[in-house]
C-alpha cells in the first residue's frame, strides 16, 4: 500500500466497526409482497466474527417475521471485496443483500486502485450495530495502558507485533494509525479472521491488536486478555475502567462518524428490502435529528502503510 496515501486525524474514532445492511439497487417496479422466496445474506468475512454472528441473529428474526428462510453465506477474501462483488453480481431484486464491516463499501475504495464492484451502486437498508474497537494486549505484555505500551514499544524497536483480520480491515487499519503518530515500530501479522487471530493472541504467538468490542469482551472479562484501551473520544458504560484512546491525545474538535449517517430512506430507492424494514428498523427519532451528514476532518496525517 502506498505510504504517500492521507488518511483522516481523528480515523481512529471513523473506524469503528460499524455492520452494515445493504442490498443492490432496483428498479421501482419491486414486488409488494417480497419476499416470496428465500433470501441470501453474503457476508464478507470467515464465520464466528461478530458481521457474521449479526448476520446470523437478523436472518433468524427476519425468517420468523416473514415465513421465508434467510440463508448466510461467507465469501470471504480480498479485504470483503469478494462477498461484496458477489452481491453486486447478483440480480438486483433484494434477494441477495449483503451484511458487511466498514472495509468493502467505505474503506476499500480508498486502498484499492480498482474494485470489481462500484460501492455506490449498493442501497442501505440499516446500520445493525456500531461497536468501537479495544486495543488488547496478551497478559504478559508489560503495560496497564495506551502510555505505556507505546513507551515499552519504542524501547524495543520491532520486537513486538500486533495481529488483524487481514490487510485493509479496521483492525489493520487502526494499529498503523497508532504506529504512524506515535512512531512505533510493530510488526504486522495478518490473519484470516477473528477467530484465529484471537487463539493466537491468548496463546501468546502474538502480542496485541485492535478488535471490536463484540469479538473481545468476552476474553477480556475471563481475564485471558488485558484491554489498554478503547478507540473513542471517552469511556463507554461496557468498561467504564478503561479510557478512550482519544484522551491521551490534545483535545479537538470531533466530528460523528460518516458510517454512522442515517441510511437512505427507502423512498430513494424501490428496494423492497428497504420499504420492508424500515418497520422493523426504524431510526430513533432522536438519532434522525441529531445525525447530519458529516466530512473528514479537514488536518490530515499522513499513514505510512505496511
């Protein structure tokens, strides 16, 4: 990847995870009593993440609400770049729909000098969850927060190393941020999912890693990982303990997310999908006045891209 390429100052709060709920685009000629026969969920990762186990909870509920089988498939590879072009292939009448992480409709576009699929061309149905990623050490990892990881690291050149789920993903994404404005050297060790990447940081072949709060709690609270800190602006009510990463830096001014903007409504869309489940997703009031569509922060850093 391109060292020379500019990635927002405030990304790591951007990058949390959020899993999305898209489907392609259709003609406003979508049938009225969708769905009539069962229904595809690609996800874009290995099973046992938390895209996938989302993906799983949504097509039991929506199986049970309409009486047609929602099936989850994983095409996984390419950074999601391959479950998505699989949606994007398929016949744009919503029974294909894709549940993702940030990477294939957000991310990749920006990595990628070409993609097989056009991010845009996907209608947003919900945001299921956003869920901030944790920066986790293994035990033995000599560090009770951000501070001091990042003094240990710099007296130790290379010697330690952080593991993702693969180039390109958030987790990824995160740990170079972290290397690119404080200067550390770690080594990146790419996986093919949560789950192995997770085994091999609690059996100690790996020292630390970003992950999203869904995939790490459970391990943090039987105590086989120890969490330094939480990619936010502050504490959040899950560990309240634990400081956000945002903390230790000088205060600016933070702008919400872009990933957290208000899907579409369906009325921009003939998806039948989208009219569907908006009575079973509707957006909280609330969030529908406070949310307005937001930019990048105009100071950007520059990522050194391993």
């Amino acid at each position: 990847m391109s060292a020379n390429r500019k990635y927002p100052s405030n990304f790591v709060q951007l990058i949390a995870a959020a899993v999305l709920f898209t489907v392609t685009s259709l003609p406003t000629r979508a049938q009225d009593n969708y769905p009539n026969h069962p229904v595809k969920i690609i996800v874009p990762t290995p099973p046992g993440g938390l895209a996938d186990i989302l993906a799983r909870l949504v097509g039991e509920k929506l199986t049970a609400k309409w009486g047609q089988v929602f099936i989850v498939e994983n095409r996984r590879g390419a950074s999601g770049n391959i479950g998505a072009e699989a949606v994007a292939r398929a016949a744009p009448d919503g029974y294909t729909l894709l549940v993702s992480p940030p990477p294939p409709l957000a991310i990749n576009q920006s990595l990628f000098p070409t993609l097989s699929y056009d991010p845009g061309a996907f209608v947003p149905v919900t945001v299921i969850a956003m869920v901030p990623n944790v920066l986790v050490v293994r035990p033995a990892v000599p560090a009770s927060n951000v501070k001091e990881l990042i003094a240990l690291a710099k007296t130790q050149p290379s010697k330690f190393n952080y593991a993702s789920t693969g180039n390109g993903g958030t987790p990824h994404l995160t740990a170079e941020l972290l290397k690119a404005l404080t200067g550390v050297r770690i080594v990146h060790i790419p996986y093919t999912g949560v789950p192995p990447a997770l085994t091999d940081l609690m059996g100690g072949q790996v020292d630390m890693m970003f992950i999203n709060l869904g995939d790490a709690l459970p391990h943090i609270k039987s105590g086989k990982l120890k969490v330094l800190g939480v990619a936010s602006d502050g504490r959040i009510a899950t560990l309240p303990d634990v400081p956000g990463t945002a903390l230790s830096r000088p205060r600016k001014r933070r702008r919400r997310s872009p990933l957290g903007s208000r899907p579409r409504s369906p009325k921009q869309s003939g998806c039948p999908m989208s009219r569907r489940s908006s009575r079973i997703f509707p957006p909280r009031q609330s969030e529908v006045r406070r949310r307005k569509p937001h930019g990048f922060s105009s100071k950007r850093s520059r990522a050194g891209m391993t």
